[in-house]
C-alpha cells in the first residue's frame, strides 16, 4: 500500500550524504521550504527522489532545532516554525535544503491551512513543521542550528522545568503559577508575582562588577563576552600562524646527529652536497651571516659553507667520518684554527709493552710539539730522525716509521666511537 505522507531524500541528498560518509564529512542542513501544491491550492503532491524543488513554494525559514532522536540513533529530527505574520495558504508539500541551497530532503505534508491573524478572528496562529529523517548514519548530518534563532522543544521544557500548579510562561512578562527545576523537581524558582533573583537560579554567589580586560585575574569580576572575544581571535590567529609555536622550532644551521639512513622531515644530511638557494632560503641566509661561508668552492673546507656557482647554488658543511670539536675562538688552545676547519688525527708513536719513554733532542721535540699546536696535516717523519722511543727493559728502540731499524710502529689517536649520520636543519 501506498504511504500516504512521507519523506524521502533526493538524488542529490543521497549522494551529498554518501560523499560526507566516505570523506568524513558531513551534510549541513539549514533551511526548510514549504508549498501548496501549485495553482489549485492545497492539491495532493506526489514527490519522487528526482524531484528537484516544490511545485510552488510559500514560504522558506531556518531550521530551529535539528537533532537525532533519543530513542533512534538513525532518525534525524527537524523542526521549525511558521510565524504569526506568515499565512494565508495550503501547506502540501515541504523540503529540507543545506547550506548550498541543494534540495536534499522532499515530502508529502497533509493539507494544512496557515491562516493569517485577520483570517482567524484575530487569533495568533503559528504552524509547528516537524520533519523525521531516516539515514543509515546520522552522525553524517551536521546538527548545528543558528543559536539565535534556536528554540526549546516541548520535551525539553517537560524534562527540565515543570509546572506543579499549572504555571504557564507569558514570554519574558511575567509567570502565572509556579516553576519548578532540578533533579527532583523540588526548587522553585518562578512564581507568580515575583521577579526571579541570581539567588533564585542558583548564581548568588556571582559578583556584580565585569570586566572587558582579558589580562585580569581578579576573582571577583565576570569577563564579558567582548573579553572571550579578544581571547578567541588571538587563539585562532596562533592557530593559522604558518609557526604557531616557534619557540620549540630549531634554527636554520643547526647541527643534529641521528641513528638513521635519512634525514628527518626540516634537516638535509651534512654531506657537503650542492643545493639550490631558491630551496632552502632561510638555511641559505644563515650561511651567509654565520662568517662561515667560504668564498669559492674550491677554497671550502669541509665545516665550512661554499658559494656553489656564486649565483643560484651553496654547497653544505660535510661532516661524513669526523669528529666535532670546539672552535678555539682566540681561547689559545688551537690559535691557529678557523671555524669549519679540517684536522688530521695526531700522529702517535708507541709500543705495545706499554713500557717505552720518549728519547730524542729537544730541538726535534719542539718542532713536533709546533707542529701539533697549530694543527699541521701533513707529518714528515723524514724530519724527526732522532725521534724515537726508548724500552726501558729492552735494548732495542722503537722508533717513527721511516727510521732505519727501529720495531715500533706507529698511529692515529681515536677512542672508541659510534657512527651516526649528521644532518643541518634548513
């Protein structure tokens, strides 16, 4: 048999709703449209789901309340109400709009007649548009209405505030009979007569004086909603800000060491590769001011930054296989070492008994010792011929390689390490 009222949701509503569904989106609905069926007012309509708008519309309001009904999870509930000042008409048909103005919802109301005050003997009539939509998953409908133009449902007041001597609100004038809340519906809060107090509704304790000011901690002012406002346009200017918490970021050039095969998201490897200014602006910015920038390529040294091609390119610090250590500064422990220099392991001579003891000239001593201080790469053994170490339980010496004669051998200085990749932040 043949419904004869119902509802049902268009071809664009299905898939709007299926769309939301399958991006995580929802369906926003806002506005209801209601008509008489055309030129012979108050005719029977017969809307199908390619139906595309009402055949004649009357009237068209925002939705004043939407929400899913307590006892059905898959029932959307829509309300609104046609005014007072509205009327003169049938209404056959109604439709349930979203916020692009898209028909997503059509049905078959039965015929009703919205009179206007002189048409019903000077007695206020509004028209009460209840509309239950079944969905598979009503968390797909977005059930925000405008707040200010919201309006309490009947079950809501029942639940909340309950007349026990017939009270009835006169709007905001005045109330006849008594009004009751809380759990048990025991306190009074209106009665006629009297004008209810903060006392009454439970904010006595609340002081009088309010505040615009959104720095003051004062316990005994109320923030006015001009002072939540300043507060919640700062919050969403943070929130849009490209950096929203840049005092936990890390600045261009900054060195880090990591246990990986790649870089983590910011950070290229410290490799000494070539790349692009245009890339990595800010990183190219801080090469430039760090007084670390070689000026040619071929002059770079490995802690160092290079110019690339001078116009379009820079070349990185390459840390692969080194170890870092403390720039002198003047300190006069390495007075002759610049920033982002290289530096040779130093040359060590020794005998595996642990028993020998340095025996050689002071002349060639000293010039070992310069030598080191400031860093020199490049060893000649050839000149310390009269360097050698003596055991003090052997008769044989152990001298540098390059000796004649000689059993020792010697190396680089190198503790025990792990190996890590370095990146630089950019």
């Amino acid at each position: 048999m043949t419904k004869q009222y119902y509802n049902l949701l268009t071809k664009t509503g299905k898939s709007k709703l299926t769309n939301a569904a399958l991006l995580g989106g929802a369906l926003k609905l806002t506005k209801i449209k209601v008509g008489d069926g055309g030129a012979d007012e108050g005719k029977e309509t017969f809307p199908s789901e390619s139906t595309t708008r009402l055949v004649r519309e009357r009237w068209a309001g925002n939705l004043t309340n939407l929400y899913i009904d307590p006892h059905n999870k898959n029932w959307v509930v829509a309300e609104a109400i046609i005014p007072v000042d509205v009327g003169g008409f049938y209404v056959t048909e109604f439709g349930l709009y979203d916020e692009q103005g898209d028909l997503i919802c059509i049905g078959k109301y039965p015929s009703t007649y919205k009179p206007l005050i002189p048409q019903g003997n000077g007695t206020a009539n509004s028209l009460f548009l209840k509309v239950i939509l079944q969905v598979a998953n009503a968390s797909n409908i977005d059930l925000k209405v405008d707040l200010s133009i919201a309006m309490a449902s009947r079950e809501y007041v029942d639940e909340n505030f309950v007349s026990k001597s017939g009270g009835i609100f006169y709007g905001d004038i005045g109330v006849a009979g008594e009004i009751y809340t809380g759990i048990n519906h025991d306190k009074r809060v209106y009665h006629e007569g009297h004008k209810p107090t903060k006392f009454d509704v439970g904010l006595g304790n609340l002081p009088n004086v309010k505040s615009d000011a959104i720095s003051d901690n004062s316990s005994d002012k109320l923030a006015t909603v001009k002072a939540v406002k300043k507060v919640y346009d700062k919050v969403v200017k943070h929130e849009n800000a490209i950096n929203p918490y840049p005092q936990y970021s890390m600045p261009p050039g900054m060195i880090i060491s990591i246990p990986a095969v790649k870089p983590p998201e910011g950070f290229l490897k410290a490799d000494g590769a070539i790349v692009h200014r245009s890339d990595y602006p800010a990183l190219w910015a801080f090469a430039q001011s760090s007084g670390n920038l070689a000026t040619t390529e071929n002059k770079k040294e490995a802690g160092m930054f290079g110019p690339g091609d001078g116009s379009t390119t820079f070349s990185l610090p390459d840390l692969r296989g080194e170890f870092i250590r403390g720039w002198d500064e003047e300190r006069g422990v390495e007075k002759a070492r610049k920033l982002g220099s290289a530096q040779k392991g130093t040359l060590y001579s020794f005998d595996t008994n642990n028993d020998a003891v340095w025996n050689t000239s002071t002349s060639v001593k000293e010039k070992l010792e310069a030598q080191e201080k400031v860093g020199v790469d490049n060893y000649d053994t050839s000149d310390y011929s009269n360097l050698y170490l003596t055991a003090s339980s052997k008769s044989s010496s152990l001298k540098l390689p390059g000796n004649a004669g000689g059993g020792g051998y010697s190396g680089v200085v190198r503790p025990r390490n792990i190996a890590l990749l370095y990146c630089i932040k950019y």
